[in-house]
C-alpha cells in the first residue's frame, strides 16, 4: 500500500505536524536568543547559514532531518515497508527522549511550553504518541 492510506503510517501521519510545529517554535526560540547574544539576523539567507552551519542550532539539525525522512515516507509515490514506518516513529522516540539532543530538545521545549501554551499542548501530545507506540 502507499503509506498516505496505509493505516500502519497513522503514527507517522500523528507525529510529522507535531514535529513540524515543535520544530518551527524551538527554531523561533533559538533565533531570538541568537540575536540576543550576538546581533539581529539581517537577512533570511544569514539565518539560513547559522541554522545550517552555526553551533547554536546544530542540536535542532537532527530533528530537521527526521522530518524530511518522514515526509520522504509519507509523501512516496511507491509502496513502502510498513517496517519503515515503525522505525522512524523508533528513531523520534529514541532522538527525543534518549539521546543527548532528547535532552536539549526537552530542556528547551519544556522552557518553550512555560510561556507558549502551544508548545506545551505538542509536548504532551508527543509524549503520548509516543508512549502508545511502545506498546
């Protein structure tokens, strides 16, 4: 089956906007304390490069990079294994919960979620879904 129908990427199709969004409001959060040490980001193609290439994002790359596997399975024109969609939904729980950048990701999300209800509604919701999918 494609995964855009296949009931066993509902997890996927769950997780990929909350990741997005999570992403999107951390990415925000790191910019303004960015300039905040340093100086205002001029320009979108400066902040393109510091997000690629500055030390003070590069927690927030592997993230990044998961999603675009996801949105790589999910968006498929051709079948995938359903064996694909259980790892990367094992990749997001091992990358945000056990590793290093699981740390920073909940240290920084959980600052986030005190002052951006947003976040904090994600943070909850990403905790359960990836609870449930341990079991």
């Amino acid at each position: 089956m494609i995964p855009a129908v296949d009931p066993a990427f509902g997890r996927l199709r769950e997780l990929r906007p909350l990741l997005l969004k999570s992403h999107q409001i951390l990415m925000e959060a790191e910019k303004d304390h960015y300039e905040s040490l340093y100086a205002p980001i001029a320009t979108k193609g400066e902040y393109l490069h510091l997000v690629l290439h500055h030390e003070q994002f590069s927690w927030l790359r592997p993230i990044s990079q998961l999603i675009v596997q996801i949105d790589e399975v999910l968006m498929a024109k051709q079948p995938q294994a359903r064996e694909r969609a259980t790892e990367l939904v094992r990749q997001t729980r091992y990358l945000l919960q056990a590793t290093e950048i699981g740390e920073v990701f909940q240290a920084r999300s959980q600052r986030s979620a005190q002052s951006n209800p947003e976040m904090a509604a994600i943070m909850i919701k990403l905790s359960e879904l990836l609870q449930d999918s341990q079991s």
